[in-house]
C-alpha cells in the first residue's frame, strides 16, 4: 500500500484496490468451500448436474458476499473509520551480517537439539 502511495495512487483508490483484493481472496476461499461441500454431497456426477451444481454455487455466493461487505462496512463504521486505514510501512530487508547471525544461532540450536 505504501508503494502505491509513493507512485502517486490516490490513497482512496489504494484502499478500495486493497480491500478488493482481500474481499476476492475471501470469496474465493468460499467458494472452494461450497464446491467441497458439493462434491461430498455427489454433486458433480454428469454434465447436467455439474452445471446446475456452478449456478447453486454462484447463487450461494452472492448473499455471502453482500453480507461480508456490509459486516465489513459496519465494522468500519463502529471503529470511527475516518477515510484512511492505517498500515504498517513495509520492513527493510536486515544486513548480511545480521543474517549470517540468525543462521548460525538456528544451525546450534539445530545441533544441539539433535544431539539430544
């Protein structure tokens, strides 16, 4: 979020783009979830039932995502949302030596954990 910010992007566009993209994830997650229910229950047998089983599946979805964006709305609404949400500016990759560190403290570790 704070890259596109710094190209230039409007922050209100970055977090429509932003809440989007979590929104589609989610339904995407909902609809593996719909389509495992349907195949347990023998739903995906022939040709006609695949068919009718994507249009329960698409006719399942929709309600669940209006009623996620309202939630989603509600919460914003309840917590004072004031135009802009708040992120944490991104981490800046640590020194070689810092690394090199790290990976010598999980190799000893590693050892003595195999030694006992």
């Amino acid at each position: 979020m704070q890259g596109l910010r710094r190209l230039g992007l409007p922050a209100e566009v970055a977090e429509v783009a932003l809440t989007t993209y979590r929104l589609l994830f989610l339904l995407q997650d909902t609809a593996a979830t719909i389509h495992a229910s349907q195949q347990a229950r023998l739903g995906g047998g022939s040709w006609r039932r695949r068919i009718r089983a994507t249009g329960l599946l698409a006719a399942a979805l929709l309600p669940r995502a209006m009623d996620r964006a309202h939630r989603l709305e509600v919460g914003l609404a309840a917590r004072g949302f004031d135009g802009s949400l708040r992120t944490l500016s991104p981490m800046r990759p640590g020194s070689a030596a810092g690394l090199a560190a790290v990976a010598a403290v999980l190799i000893v570790v590693g050892g003595l954990g195999a030694w006992m």
